[in-house]
C-alpha cells in the first residue's frame, strides 16, 4: 500500500489567501538569491554564491506554472549562467529601474499585478513589491522593506530565502503537495513489501 507524504511545512492560513493566485514571481539577486555581500577576482570580476535551495525553488515554481522573474541593478557572467541552468528564461538584468522592468515582463506574459509576487531587499525593490499583490523580503533586508513585506523568511537571504518564498507560493496554489509526491516516488509500508 503506498504511504501518504505529509507535508511539514505549513504557513498561517491569512498569508495562504494573500498569496492565492500567484501566476509570476520576481525576484532580485543581490540580498535575496545570493547573501549580499560581493566578491571579485584579482582580475575584478565579480563573483557570485548561489544556493541549491534555491535553485530548486525556483525550477519548482515553473514545474507548477508560477513563472520566476529575475530583475537585478547588476549583470554578469556568473548571474546568467545561473539562471541558464535553472531554465529562468524572464529576467531583466543591469537596471536599476526595476517598475518598468517587472511591468514589461507582465505584459510579456499577459499578466497583471494582481497575478504578481515578489521577494526583495533593498529600496530598489520597494516599487515592485508595493504593487505585487503578495511581497516577501529575507530577514535581513532593509527595514522599509520590511515594513512593505507581508512575509519575512525565516531562512538568510541565499541561504534559503528563496525557496521559503517559493514553497509558499506553491503551498497557496495547491501544488506544493503533489510536486513533494511526484519527487518522493511512489512509496510502500513496510507491510506491502512483506
């Protein structure tokens, strides 16, 4: 007989509804899908750390037809590597201005801002996060950041923000169980293998 996977995760029911109906979600790079801080090369090159968490959030959301969304002030060879292996086919990436940016990948994808969420740190971030129908931030994010979020991770920014921020998204959606099913496999009792 196969056994039944429960979920550990839960979230407070008020955050579930807010975060119902998500079908994009944005996310910056520096402060949330790596932990801020900027590393460079001898020869200046920047260097970034990513979180497998992470990543996997991030093609979960797509498996569950949440489109992930990159917008970042910076660009760099490292970042799209990245997000080329995670299959982030949305970005923005060296713009500052991030309204415009989020509100052409709407209509890019016929989508609106009632439809939108997204996780960020910093001021940048503010002008996305306040139109978004659901905002996220990590802990150690601005505090006028936080002061807009309706959900700060318990989880350090690139260490786990992100995917705290997209298991949300998919437990408000009704995927999150069915996606944590397909990746366990079908399992048996101990007493159907007897």
């Amino acid at each position: 007989m196969a056994s039944v996977v429960q979920p550990a995760l839960t979230f407070p029911p008020d955050l579930l509804l807010r975060a119902q109906g998500v079908r994009v979600a944005f996310f910056d790079v520096d402060g949330v899908l790596t932990d801020g801080g900027l590393y460079f090369s001898a020869e200046g090159e920047a260097l970034k750390r990513f979180h497998t968490l992470d990543g996997h959030g991030l093609k979960l959301l797509a498996q569950a037809g949440i489109t992930p969304c990159v917008i970042s002030g910076r660009d760099s060879a490292p970042l799209r590597l990245r997000l080329k292996a995670l299959g982030v086919r949305h970005l923005r990436l060296g713009t500052e201005d991030k309204r415009p940016a989020a509100e052409d990948l709407l209509a890019e994808l016929k989508l609106d801002w009632a439809q939108a969420a997204a996780i960020g740190d910093d001021w940048p971030d503010l002008p996305v996060m306040q139109r978004a129908a659901f905002a996220c931030a990590p802990p150690q994010a601005h505090a006028e950041v936080r002061a807009v979020a309706q959900y700060i991770t318990s989880a350090q920014a690139g260490a786990g923000a992100a995917r705290e921020f997209c298991d949300l998204l998919l437990v408000a959606g009704g995927h999150y169980r069915r996606l944590l099913e397909a990746a366990c496999g079908p399992a048996t009792t101990p007493e159907a293998a007897a």
